[in-house]
C-alpha cells in the first residue's frame, strides 16, 4: 500500500480493490465496535454500486465469525434511482437488502433510502425529512462513497452545487450509460435520481471514497487540479477536513508519479 496526502485529502492506493476493500471494511468495523462498547449508536451514510461490494461482503464476515453486531447501527443511504420499484432488482433498496441488510442484524426502523416509488409532488417533503432524520441522529459518523466515471458522488452530476442537498436530479446521459446495460438498454434506464445533496456528504464528519479500476482515474486525477468545481462534483471533497480516497492501482493510474515522488511515499 503507498500512502500520501494532497491538500487535505489522504490517499491510500491498493494494489487491488480486494485490499483496499479489506482496510475500508476495517475501518468501519472499528467504528462501530468501539461505538458498541459504549452501547453508542454509530450512523453510517452508505453507498451502492459495484465499488461497496465487497466492503459489505467483509463486514457479513465480520458479523458471522466475530459476532460484530450492527444493532446499534444508524444507515442512511446515498441515493436512489426515480422513478423505481423497491423490489426492483436494480433498486437501490433491493441492492442494499441483498448485500448487506440481510444478512446481519441491523434494526430494519434504524435503514433510511431515499423513496423512488412517491408521487412527484410528495419528493420534496420526502428529502426535507431525510435530512432532518439525519440531524436527529446527530449526523453521520463516517460517509461511505464511491464515484461516477464522470466524476459524480451520490448522484450529484456534473452542474451540482455545493449547497445543494437532498432532491431529485436528472441523470446525467454518461450515467445512464453506465448502467444501461443492467436495465436492459438506455430506453429503460432511469433518467431521474433522488440523491443527497454535496452539502448533505460533506457535513459527514468523516469520508471514506473508494474507487477501483481505470474508468474512474480521470475522475480521481481531478483532485489534483486546484479547481474545485461543480463540472466534476468530486473535486467538492477538497473542502472537508477528514476525507479519506482509497485506491486501487488502475484508479490511481493517471496521478502523476511525480507528485508519488515528491511525497517520499513508503510502500508496505
Ligand atoms: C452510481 C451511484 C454512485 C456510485 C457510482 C459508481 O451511479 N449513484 O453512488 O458511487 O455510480 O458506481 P460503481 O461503484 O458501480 O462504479
């Protein structure tokens, strides 16, 4: 693992996602273990896609061999598409109920996703109450992301503002790409998303980004421009005092190595 900091992000590049998968799911072990001692509730934000796959495939492990026990465990989720069926194999829900929430035991009343299923008009009163909620709880104690080829968080598209929190947005067309081939084609992909806003990710009091393979690598070598601009919603996390990005080497393939030597990085 090499290990270096720019500005105020920390990078840790893998040589693989299974390494960098096996530290994250590491981390958020620590997190709730140390918060179960004090019988204190840890709030996770949480992500989907295939990046978290196999952090939650560790923390199935970690529940069934160690007995880490997720009932003290808060989760709000990124976001979802819209218009979407929960039971909907490619919904964010379903995702969610069969990677992870299943197969432990969290509290289902303690699982919050944005709702693909409301009437249009019911959607703003819908995010107004997904923030709140998460205020209740005293906010999230560790956010976990992943990034759009195009640079997105959550889905926070290209254009999205800083302020911007929980809504409806449109997808972006490179987006819906992305994952058209999951919907049977661009026609049935969704074109709308109910997400958390960039406002919403970075009142977490800590972020932990991951991101694997060579399709997100121009989006990471953004952090590396001084601009931080709603053009490539990532470059956002500059602004937030504890943000972690996990990398495997193909992510990590366009950061000049340069800046790897001007660091005087280890390597373990
Ligand atoms: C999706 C999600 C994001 C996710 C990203 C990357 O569209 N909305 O939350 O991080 O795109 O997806 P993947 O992990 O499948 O590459």
């Amino acid at each position: 693992m090499v290990e270096f900091s720019n500005g105020r992000i920390h990078f840790k590049v893998f040589r693989n996602k299974t390494l960098g998968s096996d530290y994250i799911s590491e981390l958020i072990k620590s997190e709730v273990e140390s918060n179960n001692l004090y019988s204190k509730p840890t709030v996770l934000g949480l992500a989907t896609g295939g990046s978290p796959k196999k952090v939650y495939e560790k923390l199935i492990t970690y529940h069934i061999t160690e007995g880490l026990s997720f009932k003290n465990v808060i989760t709000f989720n990124l976001d979802e598409y819209y218009p979407i069926d929960s039971k909907n194999e490619n919904s964010y829900h379903y995702y969610m109920i069969e990677n992870l929430f299943k197969h432990i035991d969290i509290n289902l009343a303690n699982i919050f996703i944005p709702n693909g299923m409301l009437d249009r008009n019911d959607i703003p009163a819908h995010c107004k109450d997904f923030e709140d909620k998460i205020e209740e709880f005293g906010g999230i104690d560790l956010q976990l992301l992943g990034v759009g080829s195009n640079g997105h968080i959550g889905f926070n598209e290209p254009g999205s503002e800083l302020s911007s929190k929980t809504r409806l947005v449109q997808l972006d067309h490179r987006t819906r790409l992305d994952t058209s081939e999951r919907f049977g084609g661009l026609s049935n992909t969704p074109k709308y998303a109910v997400t958390m806003g960039i406002n919403t990710i970075l009142k977490a009091k800590k972020i932990v980004c991951m991101a694997w393979g060579a399709s997100k690598a121009s989006a990471i070598s953004q952090l590396f421009s001084k601009k931080i601009t709603g053009e490539c919603p990532i470059t956002f996390l500059k602004k937030h005092p504890k943000v972690e990005l996990v990398l495997d080497e193909k992510a990590a393939s366009l950061i000049n190595p340069e800046f790897f030597k001007k660091e005087s990085l280890f390597n373990k």
